[in-house]
C-alpha cells in the first residue's frame, strides 16, 4: 500500500477487533455435498457461484471465493 498510496506511510491503526465466531460454520448431513451443484451447468453459458456450490469447503466465505474462481476458469475456459 505505501508504494501505491504514499500518503499511507504516515497511517497509524487507531483500533482493531478481532471476532472469533465459534459458530460460524454449521456441520451439514454427511450426503448435503451431494446436493451441492457444480459452477459448471448444462445450459450453455450459465455458471454458478456461491458459498452453497460443490467445492469440496463448508458453506463459509472461502467457499464462495474457491467457487468464483472455479466459475471463472470456466468461462475464461469456454465453458
């Protein structure tokens, strides 16, 4: 950040929080990842995203990261 934003150099941190949520992240049914559809869909030019998609991490915001990536591999792929 200082080497794009110079004015960032004098910047001092006034407060933080960290949160830690114990229960942020639910323990679905064993068979819930079966439900979960892939990015990859048979209509043409329909992808899907999301923290509820097949990608193998619980429903959590690295989930929905991991499955815009995969989404737009796909589109940049040619689906």
């Amino acid at each position: 950040l200082r080497e794009l934003l110079p004015r960032a150099r004098e910047a001092k941190l006034v407060h933080a929080l960290v949160i830690k949520e114990r229960f942020a992240t639910f323990s679905p049914r064993a068979d819930a990842e079966d439900a979960r559809p892939e990015a990859l869909t048979p209509v043409r030019g329909l992808y899907l995203a999301g923290d509820w998609t097949s990608t193998g991490l619980p429903a959590t915001i690295e989930g929905a990261v991991k499955s815009g990536y995969t989404a737009a591999e796909a589109i940049l792929d040619g689906g």
